[in-house]
C-alpha cells in the first residue's frame, strides 16, 4: 500500500510540469494577442488624440485674443490666455434666449421620444399582430428618405397648424425625424431581454404590467439613456431643419445663434464663435461624462442571454 501511494505522488508532478504541457491552440492566440496589445494600445492613442485636435483647437482659440487668432503663423498654444471671449457671450442676452429655445426643443424630443419608442418597441419586440411585418419594413423604409426632401411638405404642414417659429413645432419636426431610428434601436434591447423572466414573476403573482415595472424595465435603463442619448443630440445639434423652419430672430436655436458672430463685410468674430462653440459642447460633454458607463453596458446588452 505504501509504494503504490509513492508511484503516484511521484507521477503527479511530472504529469503538470510546464515541459510536458503542449500549449493549447487557444492559449496560443491569447498569448499573441497579449505580445500585439501595446502596439494596438499606441495606435489608440494615436488615433483618439487625432480626433481630439479639433476640440482643443476650439478650446484654443476661445482663450486667445483676436488679433492671435489672425496672426501667421498660428498660435499652437495660447500664449496670453483670456476669458474676453467667454464674457463677450455669457453677456449676450440673445445667447440665453437661444439656450432655452435649444433646452425645451431638445427636453421635448428626448422626453416624448423615450416614452414612444419604449412602447413601440414593446407592441414589435413582445406581441404578435397583424401588419407587424409590414410595420418594421415601413421603418426602416423611412429612415432611408433624405431630411432634405421633406422640407417642403414639413414647411407647409407647420404654416397650416400656426407652428412656425415655435418650440412645439420644431420638436415635433425632430420627434418625427429621430422616432424610427429609435424605435429600431429599443426593439434590440426589448428582444434582448428574455421574456421569461417576465413569465416568471407572472407565475409569482405578479401582473403582465407589475413584471414589467419590477424586471423588464429596469433591466432597459441602458437601452433607454442610449436612445435618450441620441436623440438629445440629435435636436441639440440640429441646424438645416431649424434653419428652415425658424426666420424670427427671437425664436432661434444655438447653432443658428452662431451665426450671429458673422458681421457681414467686416468679417468673423472666431473668437466669440469658438467660445460660443466650446458652451454648447459643453452639456453633451457633461452628459456623456454622467452616462458613458451606462451607455457600455447597452451597446453589449443582449449579447449575453441568462
């Protein structure tokens, strides 16, 4: 008994030495890809800082004096930083009117949006009707018309209603816009949910719309701040539509607003359309800062099913 006890406490080490292990083929490509990551690391650097340039060149400019902004060759660094920009705007009773034109438009799109797209996606991802089909093709049928060509019939509708020049019209116009993308983009987090789940608090004794409230939705919360997401961008940085439907120079929004930096034959103010520039980016910066990790876990939703 004891020599079979000594056999094998002295075959188990040589059947785990590293030497008599042949690599898995798996471990292989994992070890290539770890000896590869820093030189993909490097060129991630260098491709986010490429993108990054335009934003530090606005951010530059804010912070320079006019008469840096002209100079030959340009100024890489401000030299004699100043806030003048940045004051010229803050005073400027008109960009605060434009402030809130831009807050309720996109306030109005983000909530209605949300809400709709929700429900839609629901009625597409969850029930079985007639014309469901039909219905998902007319979606993606929509969002392939160019925004351009509706501008004339989306003129005339809001003439016929009395909405020109006005927030609820020009939010309707971007609900319109941004709806089909967004019901397209919830139907993938809402299919990517298990229904059994709901069934399961069903079968708990919960109702069809208490499983909803207490399993489904919750597990959404990153599906609903990617579509909100986008469809707060999309009505914050609008121009042509606004363009088009907006001619009072009271009821503007901010990218229209930048126009009023342009002064005719006497030139640009750059510096007040940098620093205007840089204020506006600045609410999406701060969004995308409060919901980045939120927004990761919903670009992965449903790649991965319980």
């Amino acid at each position: 008994m004891t020599d079979r006890i000594t056999t094998t406490q002295a075959q188990v080490p040589l059947s785990l030495s590293p030497d008599t292990v042949t690599p898995s083929p798996t471990r292989r490509r994992r070890r290539r890809r770890g000896a590869s990551s820093p030189v993909l690391n490097v060129f991630l650097i260098l491709g986010a800082l490429l993108w990054l340039i335009p934003v530090y060149w606005m951010v530059n400019s804010a912070l320079q004096p006019e008469r840096n902004l002209l100079a030959n060759p340009p100024h890489l660094f401000p030299d004699a930083p100043t806030l003048e920009n940045f004051q010229g705007v803050l005073t400027d009773s008109s960009f605060w009117s434009a402030m809130g034109t831009s807050l309720a438009a996109a306030f109005l799109t983000v909530t209605v949006t949300t809400i709709c797209s929700l429900l839609a996606a629901l009625a597409l991802a969850r029930f079985g009707f007639l014309g469901r089909r039909s219905l998902i093709v007319a979606i993606l049928v929509v969002q392939m018309i160019p925004a351009e060509a509706l501008f004339i019939s989306q003129y005339r509708m809001l003439d016929g209603w009395g909405l020109l020049n006005s927030v609820g019209g020009l939010s309707l116009l971007y609900i319109g816009g941004v709806m089909p993308f967004v019901v397209w983009m919830m139907r993938g987090f809402v299919s990517g949910i298990p229904e059994e789940l709901e069934q399961s608090a069903m079968v708990d004794g919960c109702s069809r719309t208490q499983a909803f409230m207490k399993v489904t939705l919750p597990l959404l919360a990153p599906g609903l701040v990617s579509t909100s997401v986008f469809a707060f961008l999309h009505s914050w940085n609008e121009y042509t539509l606004a363009l088009v439907m907006l001619s009072r120079d009271t009821s503007v929004t901010l990218p229209l607003w930048l126009q009023s930096f342009q002064q005719g034959l006497r030139g640009s103010d750059w510096g007040g359309v940098m620093a205007g520039s840089t204020l506006i980016a600045l609410p999406v910066m701060i969004i995308f800062a409060f919901v980045q990790n939120r927004m990761t876990s919903g670009m992965v939703s449903g790649a991965v099913k319980g």
